[in-house]
C-alpha cells in the first residue's frame, strides 16, 4: 500500500479526493462566503494541475446541472434554508459550488466508477442522499420528507448517464490509474 503512495498517479488521485472533501466541508460549514473562495481555489488550482484539456466544460455543465436539480427541488419545497440569502432566489451559493467541485472527481477519482455501471448507479443512489443529509444536519438545512428518495432517484440516473458517457471512452482517456 505504502509503495502506491509514490507513484504520482496515486497521490494526484489522493490530492483530487482530499480536495473535493475539503471543499465540501468548507461550503457546508463555512456558509457561502467561505465556500465561494474555497470553491474558487480548488477549482482554479484544479484546472491549473490536474484537469484534462476542455474538463472545464464538466464543471460549468455540473453547475448548471445544479442549478437544475437542486434549484428544481427547492422550488418544490425540498429545502427550508430559512433565512439565508439565495443566489438567483434559489438556492445558497454554498450548496451550490458543490455540484462544480463534484465535478472535478469525474476524470480523476471517480474515473474508474464509470466502467462499472451498477456500482456507480448504487453509489448514486445512496452516497448522494448521504451527503445530502450530512450536509444538511451540519448546515442548520431541514430537508421535506420526500427529498432524501428523489436526491436517490437523481443521482442514481446521474451516475447512470456518467457511465453512458464515460464508460465508453479507453480508459486512459478518463484517467484510469491501476493501483498494483
């Protein structure tokens, strides 16, 4: 295990990982404002070292993607946010930069979820409501009944498209590193 942690392949990996969590936390504990310039810095440090030519194009289409899903289902009454301000009247930034940095794990970390199509589609429908929930609890957000089984039907069918999408391409074009 420790002879992984050399090759540079891993550690990238371990760097995209460790980057998206520390974003995570930094928009769900930090509020909008500490989230915005964490989400700023690791995405634009993400596109400086680690993204592939034209990845940019990933993360603007999960932030409108975002915008979709989560902007869709706090217009149902998904979410009750209470008082904090909402970009576009919608939702709060920091919910918001999570789709965009979700993104940056597609062709480095998660890279090789996207040729096993059933996993991916099972870790869709229960990661994503989990951390729907975590984030919530962390956040002071109270989430309606029925979100938490819609959050798994979405993501469930996002992670399916991905694996549509992704799956097809060779592996060393989604950044497939294999760990000896």
């Amino acid at each position: 295990m420790f002879r992984a942690l050399r090759d540079p392949d891993t550690r990238r990996l371990l760097a995209n990982l460790a980057a998206f969590q520390a974003g995570w936390f930094a928009c769900v504990l930090g509020g909008s404002l500490i989230g915005a310039l964490a989400a700023a810095a690791i995405l634009a440090l993400h596109l400086r070292w680690q993204a592939r030519p034209g990845e940019w194009r990933w993360l603007a289409g999960f932030a409108g993607l975002g915008l979709l899903v989560d902007g869709g289902l706090a217009l149902a009454g998904g979410f009750d946010f209470g008082d904090a301000p909402l970009a576009l009247g919608v939702l709060p930034l920091w919910l918001w930069l999570l789709w965009p940095l979700f993104a940056t794990l597609l062709h480095h970390s998660l890279a090789w979820l996207w040729q096993r199509p059933w996993l991916a589609v099972l870790g869709g429908a229960t990661s994503g409501p989990s951390s729907y929930l975590a984030g919530a609890h962390l956040a002071g957000v109270d989430l309606a009944p029925w979100l938490l089984p819609v959050q798994s039907l979405a993501w469930a069918l996002i992670c399916l498209v991905l694996c549509r999408r992704l799956g097809r391409l060779p592996a060393a074009a989604v950044g497939r590193v294999t760990v000896r």
